[in-house]
C-alpha cells in the first residue's frame, strides 16, 4: 500500500477500530469519575484506568500485527471531509504502546510518593494531579489517531491546557511564573497552526489528512499554511531557539510531571510535524523544510547540550538535555528524505528517528523519576552538594546510569541503535555536518551523565545521609523505563517491520 493508499485507510472503519475510540475515551471516563466520587477514589480510579488503557493499546498493537495494515474508524459513519476520521499505522501504534508504559511508570511513582504523607494523600494537589495526567493520556492518544488537521488542533489544546498547570502545581511564584512563559508559548504556536489550518481549508476545503495527501497543493497558499502551522508547532516543541520556555518549566515542576511534559508531551507537536512533512507537504516544499529543520535541530544539540554540562541543579540539568535530545528528532528530515524507489518509511533513517522518539521518552522519564526519588530523600536536586548519593539511592542512581547510556547512544541500548542507523544514514547520505554533529551531541552527553555518575559514585569527606528515608518501590519505576530504554536496542532490525505497517503493502515482520 502506498502513503497515500495508508492515509485513505483511515477513512474506512476497520474491524479493529472501535480500540482508537477507546484510547482517548477511557481516560475522560476517569476523569468524569473522579469528579463524581472525590478524592478519596481519585488515585484508585486513575490506576484502574491506567490498567486498562494499557491493555487497549496492547490491543492495538495486537491487532496491527495481525492485520498488518492501518486501523480506521471513522465517527457516526460520517465521511470525511464532513466527518472525522481516526486512524493508525505501525508507528502510531508503537506511540500508543509506549505513552502507556510510560503513563503506568508515572502513575505507580505518584501513587507511591502521594502515599508517603497520608495527612496530603487525598489532597488538591494529588487529585489535581491525577485529573490532569488522565486530560494528557487523553489528548496524546487523540493527538496520534487524528487525521483532522482541526481535530489534532483541539488535542492540541486540551494538551496544552492540562500541562501548563502541572507546572505550577506546588503553587510556588517561580513555577507560576514558568507556567505562564509555557502558556505564552504554547498560545503563539496555537495561533499560528490555527491560522494555517484555516488557510488550508479555505484553499482546499477539507482538513482531512488522507484527503489532503491524494490532492496536489502545490499552490503558494499551501507552502505559506504549512510554514504557519510548522512554526507554531516548533514552538511547542521547544527546538531551539524556541526553547526558554522549557527548562524552567519542565525543571521546577513535581518529578512526575516534568517526567510526564519531557518523555510525552513535546512529542505530540513533533509528531504533527512528522506528519505534516510526509503525508500533506508537497515534495518541494519538504525537501525544503527538512533542510531548516535538521539546522535548528543540530543548533539544538549542540548548544543546548553544552548549557547543560554547566547546570548546578540535576533537574534543570535534565531539561536543557531534553531540548537537546529532541534535536536528534528533527535532523532525522533530511537524511530520511527517500528516492524516487525508495519512500522515507522504508529508510533506515526513518526508523532510527522511530527508535529516538521511543528510547528518549523512556530514558528521559527514568531521569526525571530518579531525580525526584533524589530531591524526596535530599530536599534539593544541587549536583555539588549530592556526593555519594549512589549508596544511599542505589536503585535510583542506577536507573539515571542507564538512562544516561541511552542518551549518550552506547550499547546495547535503544539509544545506540537509533543514533547507529541516524548516523550510518548521515555518512551515506552525504551530511557530513549531521553526522559530526551526531558524534559530538553523544560526547557531550557523555559530558553530563558522567557528571552525575561520579556524584554518585564519590566518597565524600562526610557521608551523605537522607533527610527522609524513601522506600525501594518509589524508585523501582525509574529502574523499570531505564531498563525498557536499554532493551529497545535489542528489538530486531530490518529496518523495523512494524513501523512500516499501514504504509506499505503487508510484509511478514521477519523480512526486510
């Protein structure tokens, strides 16, 4: 099946495809529950939501690979472009799969460190929290099914809307004022998506992906809406320099959030970027676009990486290596660009920033869990001051350790496999700036991790003892994504079978 053959499939209700309804529904579920029955349910309702949401996207998966073709589901049997239509292909699966595992991981962390003080358990913030985790669970499903290009605008919104206050969740002025930069932010790239999507409709009349991808929109108006609605997204992303929102947002915010806004929530807007670029930009106009991206994005690791080696406190420290490790996402345009035989999904490329996207979601979420199991024990996250916190924390300086191979890109993890394919694509390709710049962001990145590995690993003249003693089962879920991010790497590749689903015609996973 061609891109354009796989775009349409979203456009026909597959037998599968009553489980993309579920996906953004059972979350909303919770949250209406949750209201109704208060706070003392709140964290018992979100785990069993939790529990099930992970069994729907399993379910997807499942049924993905049985078929091995896209899912569709179009709402009240309306067509496009009068209707809305959902749909998913391998890699929107694997999104599905992986926003689950790491929302489980969140999840059992928060239920864990809300249970720590039972005066607060069934508190604002707690409950807060948990409607808000669920808003987000919702709206990245939509974000990954939708084919309305309005629709994916509202998931946008309800994205943004329920991150911006778990920024500021402590209600501390520094992290208000960080929540309001975000939603300055956040605002500005709704406006400009909005105005482009606006521009889109008006030239072309529909909005639907599948549709918009089978007509030849060639026209100025065309390249202007995507430009509008590409730089709108960036700045959601954070990608430098549209990124001094982000550290101290992302910095500041309770260690389950900022695991929750770094590994989920600037993947959606990249996501739409990928989509854009592939599936309604003509080729001109991609070919073009690629190039800037893959610009900002080097600009991205490399200068964000070097303000990250120079942070005093961790949490901040893992921010800035958030922008930069999402830089890696955006050089994946150019060298992914395809032939005239060969389209972008079937490159290795494609699937190295396949790899990326996953493994970076899991070993971002690890850090952040495992730096606020170190500021729960410590009350600060100062790296000078943090000396020997490895024999007091080990589970948790493990888990930084190995989410830390991750991002510097060493074996066996998911890390090194995607940077392996992103590089070996660079060098082939002829890009040798990308492929320089691949090398060094890893070095860098060595620069930083190691920074905390020797912090962990240090005697200190006085031993470091805990201010409050932080149980074991705490810090199992940081041990669990980082252990998750090492063993992508050790996923067969062909490139990966399963990403290509619904793109191409139906192949057995065992060949390339």
């Amino acid at each position: 099946m061609t891109a354009l053959a796989a775009a349409a499939a979203a456009d026909t209700t597959t037998p599968g495809g009553f489980l993309l309804v579920l996906a953004v529904i059972l979350p909303v579920i919770a949250i209406l529950a949750m209201v109704a029955f208060g706070p003392r349910q709140t964290g018992r309702l979100a785990i069993i939501t939790i529990g099930a949401g992970v069994a729907v996207a399993v379910a997807i998966v499942a049924e993905l690979l049985r078929t091995e073709a896209a899912l569709g589901f179009v709402v009240g049997n309306w067509q496009p472009p009068l209707g809305l239509a959902l749909g998913a292909d391998g890699l929107s699966a694997a999104m599905l799969a992986m926003t689950a595992l790491v929302i489980a991981a969140i999840g059992f962390f928060a239920h864990v460190q809300h249970g720590l003080d039972p005066a607060t358990r069934h508190g604002r913030a707690p409950t807060t929290f948990w409607i808000l985790l669920m808003a987000i669970w919702s709206a990245l499903n939509a974000v990954f099914i939708g084919e309305d290009l309005f629709n994916l605008y509202v998931a946008l919104e309800l994205l943004t809307f329920a991150a911006v206050p778990l920024v500021c969740l402590d209600g501390r002025a520094e992290t208000v004022a960080a929540a309001l930069r975000y939603l300055l932010f956040a605002l500005l790239g709704s406006l400009l998506y909005l105005l482009g999507t606006a521009l889109i409709y008006g030239s072309f009349g529909t909005l639907d992906i599948g549709q918009l991808s089978a007509m030849d929109i060639q026209e100025p108006g065309a390249s202007v809406a995507l430009a509008l609605m590409i730089a709108g997204l960036l700045a959601k992303a954070a990608l430098f320099p549209l990124h001094i929102w982000l550290p101290p947002a992302h910095a500041g915010a309770p260690a389950a959030a900022s695991a929750v806004l770094s590994a989920l929530v600037i993947k959606a807007p990249f996501f739409l970027i990928l989509r854009l670029v592939l599936d309604v930009a003509p080729p001109g106009f991609a070919a073009h676009a690629g190039q800037v991206l893959a610009i900002f994005g080097a600009a991205s690791i490399l200068f964000c990486s070097l303000v990250a080696l120079r942070q005093a406190r961790l949490k901040l420290m893992i921010a800035y290596s958030t922008v930069a490790q999402i830089g890696y996402l955006f050089i994946v345009f150019p060298l992914a660009a395809g032939t005239g035989t060969l389209p972008p999904w079937e490159t290795i490329a494609w699937t190295g920033g396949a790899l990326q996207l996953i493994s970076h979601a899991l070993a971002k979420a690890a850090m952040f869990l495992a730096a606020g199991a170190i500021a729960e024990a410590f009350g600060h996250d100062r790296i000078a001051d943090l000396g020997g916190f490895g024999r007091a924390l080990p589970i948790s300086a493990t888990a930084f350790g190995l989410a830390g191979m991750s991002l510097m890109g060493l074996p066996p993890s998911g890390g090194f496999v995607a940077k392996c394919l992103l590089l070996t694509a660079a060098v082939t390709g002829g890009h040798p700036f990308l492929a320089a710049t691949i090398l060094a962001g890893g070095l860098l990145a060595g620069g930083y991790v190691f920074r905390i590995v020797e912090r962990a690993l240090a005697t200190p003249a006085i031993a470091l003892v805990a201010a409050r003693p932080v149980p074991r089962r705490l810090e199992l879920a940081a041990l669990v994504l980082a252990l998750a991010a090492i063993l992508v790497g050790l996923v067969p590749l062909q490139p990966l079978g399963f990403l290509q689903l619904g793109r191409i015609a139906p192949i057995p996973l065992g060949m390339s």
